[in-house]
C-alpha cells in the first residue's frame, strides 16, 4: 500500500525557516518524481514545487522561488521541504503528493498534509 | 490568483446530473496539455478524480467523467450522491509560468 506520512509542521514567525518531512513507503521512491502542494485557509490548491525521481530536476513556483529548497534523500525514502524567509502569507497545509508514473502533473497519492502557520 | 477559472459553487438533488467547467486559456488547456480532476473532502487530503482529461483511477466509480475542448475542461457527475459533497478542483501544466497550476475549485452541494 502507498503511504506518504508528513511531519513537521508549526508554528514559526515571520522571517523564520522550517523544515517539512515527506516519508514514503509502498513503491519505488526513487523512481517517482513528487511534488510539494499547500492549501492556504479557506483557498484553493496551489502548487509549490517539483522533484525528479533522481533529484537531478527541480522547478518552483514564482511565490516561493529563491526562499523554498525541495529535496529527496532515495536511501531514506524522504522527501523534504526547506522553508525560508517565511511569510504570513506562507501560511498554509502543505501536501507531498507523488507523480503518476506515465501521465505528468497528474498526483496519485497525496499526504495527510502538515499546517504551517507563520505568525508573531 | 489561479489560471484556470471554476465555478465556486454547484448543487443538485440526488440522483441529478452536475457538471463542472474549468476554464483556461492558450498557455495552458489550449495548448494541449492534459487536465486532472480532483476531490477533497472536508478536512482531508486531495483525491485523484480524473487523469488525463478522461481516465479514472481504479475505483473511481463510473459516475465520474472528464471532457476536454478547446481551451476548457469538465467535469460531470451523474447520479449524484450525498458522499459526492466535497470540493472539486482542476488542474493542468501552464507554459508561460512553467508551473502546475490549479483552478480556483468548486463546491459541490448536495441538496
């Protein structure tokens, strides 16, 4: 069975940094390209950031460019999110969500989210 | 502020036919990249709907479908049933971002 556990996720003021975890089990990680996602309060999904299974690969979006690092670890199954410079409008449940092995863009498996809230 | 333009809201009996258009444009939907569906129920994870304009996953029941043309998506429920409540929100690749983006979401009401 596909899992992704999140962890990580709190409360950090403004300015700080953060690290959120993505751990996977049930498939070949190092063959999926995966993807962070995050859902601010009452809004809808917004996309944040891109993996290739190797790691070689990396795309973000232009509201988290040059603050957010994704990252992998295959040998741990691990998927990784490195928030900085935060904002309030950071604030948001962030989802690792899994790439469907043939058809791009397209997330088969999701997280159970973790809530990041920057505030003072 | 999302790309790909939905209705926010969208209600019928049960057992009535509902469908949700998303609206893109030539950087995106128009230029022939794929469109994926998906629910969220309350308080939890996105759930792949629809792949590919058209495909379900396994288990997905046959009262979902997706339709693509020109530079818009839909999506349509038919037989609709309580356990369908829940938002909707579609998705594409769009090129001049270079960026997955998703549209502004639909709540579906069962009435």
């Amino acid at each position: 069975e596909v899992q992704l556990v999140q962890s990580g996720g709190n409360l950090v003021q403004p300015g700080g940094s953060l690290r959120v975890s993505c751990a996977a089990s049930g498939f070949t990680f190092n063959t999926y390209n995966m993807n962070w996602v995050r859902q601010a309060p009452g809004k809808g999904l917004e996309w944040v950031s891109y993996i290739s299974g190797s790691g070689g690969t990396i795309f973000y979006a232009d509201s988290v460019k040059g603050r957010f690092t994704i990252s992998r670890d295959n040998a741990k199954n691990s998927l990784y999110l490195l928030m900085n410079s935060l904002r309030a409008e950071d604030t948001a449940v962030y989802y690792c969500a899994r790439e469907h092995p043939v058809v791009p863009a397209a997330l088969d498996y999701w997280g159970q989210g973790t809530l990041v809230t920057v505030s003072s | 502020q999302s790309v790909l333009t939905q209705p926010p809201s969208v209600s019928g009996a049960p057992g009535q036919r509902v469908t949700i258009s998303c609206t893109g444009s030539s950087s995106n939907i128009g230029a022939g990249y794929d469109v994926h569906w998906y629910q969220q129920l309350p308080g939890t994870a996105p759930k792949l709907l629809i792949f590919g304009n058209t495909n379900r996953p396994s288990g997905v029941p046959d009262r979902f479908s997706g339709s693509k043309s020109g530079t818009s998506a839909s999506l349509a429920i038919t037989g609709l049933q309580a356990e369908d409540e829940a938002d909707y929100s579609c998705q594409s690749y769009d090129s001049t971002l270079s960026a997955y983006v998703f549209g502004t979401g639909t709540k579906v009401t069962v009435l």
